[in-house]
C-alpha cells in the first residue's frame, strides 16, 4: 500500500499514537507537497515500524520521515527495523529518524538510509539526550550533505552502536562521539553527493583506524641514555582523542 502526500500542509503526518501497532510492508510517498514536517509521527508504546519505504522525489520532500516521540517516554522500546529512507533526488530533507524526546529501549536495527539530510541520517536532539538502553544496529546510513553528519547524537545519550556502515564526507563528523555509547566495529567511509559510491573507507568509527601504515623516522643525534630532543623526534601523524596500538616494531642502527 502507498501513502502519498498532496497538497500544501506542512502538517500532514501518518500520526501512530495508540500503544502495541505494528506498521508494515507500506511505501510513504512524497510527490506533491513540499516541506512535510514528519511522515509518521510514533508516539505510542511498544510499536514497530517494519518492511517499509519513505520516498523523496526530486522536487518534494519530508523534512524528516519518522519522528520519534511528542513528550518523553511515549514512544518507549520502538523498534524501527528493515525499512528505506531513501532522499538520494530530494532538495532537501533534515533527518531520516529524529529521536526529539527521551525515549528508552528503543532499537534502529537493518535500516538502508541515503540521503541529503541537513542535519543527519539519525539524529538524537538535544531534548532527547537522555535516551537510555537505545540500540542502532546493522543499519546502512549515508548523508550526501556537506559536513553534516551520518549519526548525530546529543550528549549524555547512553546505549550502542553496534556493526553499521556510516558515510559522510567530513573524517571527524560522521558520527558524534558521546561518553555513554558504546560503539562497537563502526565502519566509517568518506563520500559526498558528487560521488556515486563512497571514496573510502575501512576505519572504525569514532574512533579511526590506520592499517598497515609503514612509518619511517631517521634518528639523526642523541642517545636513548641522555634522552633526545625534540628536532630529534619527528612527527609522523597526529590523532586527536583515544587510540588502541595493535602492533608494531621498531628498527635501529646504532648500539
């Protein structure tokens, strides 16, 4: 079943407010009303939205497709899972998911999102920055915007991120990094709207990761006893924040 938005009220939305629903298998369509503030709007408990399609065209678009909560709490343990959000043509759009109240047990799991977001694929708002136990999983999110983010997270947010593939064209915004998550095996990728797949990729997100690199410093004078000076000791490259050292060797050809 399709879903189509007409007309020119930006406050047209498929409202889910009642508790234990289950949408599934529906393709929301875009093709005629400019700026629609949310596609679905769930403020009901334990729902699921599973098996569908939000669509932008090229000249009409969802600010956001699936707004997350009216007050805090009244979305609880929603679980979004198996769904596209495809706003590859779109000339706009803010976010795919937007979590804007506190929400708890709530997963994003094998969802394929693509698209121009002003703000991000996934975004946790401020007023929303104490989500607890919140799982985003498996998903495939890319933002084809300039320096804006795949995954957007308020501070103080606390669950996981766990297996997704994250694609933005800035290293260091692809997703916010916040003390409470626990991110495992985060695959970061570079690519902007210009490029029809990403430009590269295989480090871990947040966190970076540097593999096979060769570095080569030529120690010119001091020794390990007097202890070297600065000149002595180029730098190679420079990470900012926490890092993991995997392996490595060291060469010398001196005593």
């Amino acid at each position: 079943p399709t879903i189509s938005y007409t007309g020119t009220t930006d406050t047209t939305t498929f409202d889910v407010s009642a508790d234990n629903c289950k949408v599934f298998n529906m393709l929301f369509s875009n093709t005629d009303n400019t700026g629609v503030d949310y596609a679905m709007l769930v403020n009901g408990l334990d729902c699921e939205v599973g098996f569908c399609e939000f669509r932008n065209d090229a000249d009409d678009f969802f600010d956001t497709m699936i707004q997350v909560g009216v007050a805090d709490a009244d979305a609880d343990r929603l679980w979004v899972h198996d769904c596209v959000f495809d706003s590859v043509l779109g000339v706009g759009g803010v976010n795919a998911i937007d979590i804007v109240k506190d929400m708890d047990g709530m997963r994003i799991e094998n969802n394929w999102i693509d698209g121009d977001w002003s703000d991000a694929g996934i975004e946790i708002a401020t007023a929303g920055n104490a989500c607890t136990r919140l799982m985003i999983k498996g998903n495939y999110v890319r933002n084809r915007q300039t320096g804006d983010h795949a995954v957007e997270i308020a501070a103080v947010t606390s669950g996981s991120m766990v297996d997704n593939i994250l694609v933005a064209d800035t290293l260091t915004i692809i997703v916010s990094p916040v003390a409470n998550m626990v991110y495992v095996n985060n695959v970061g990728n570079l690519g902007d709207a210009s490029t029809t797949g990403p430009a590269g990729g295989g480090f871990l997100v947040p966190a970076h990761y540097y593999p096979r690199q060769v570095l080569t410093t030529r120690q010119v004078t001091g020794s390990m006893a007097a202890g070297y000076g600065t000149s002595d000791d180029p730098t190679e490259f420079t990470v900012s924040g926490a890092i993991k050292v995997v392996s490595g060797y060291g060469v010398v050809t001196v005593a």
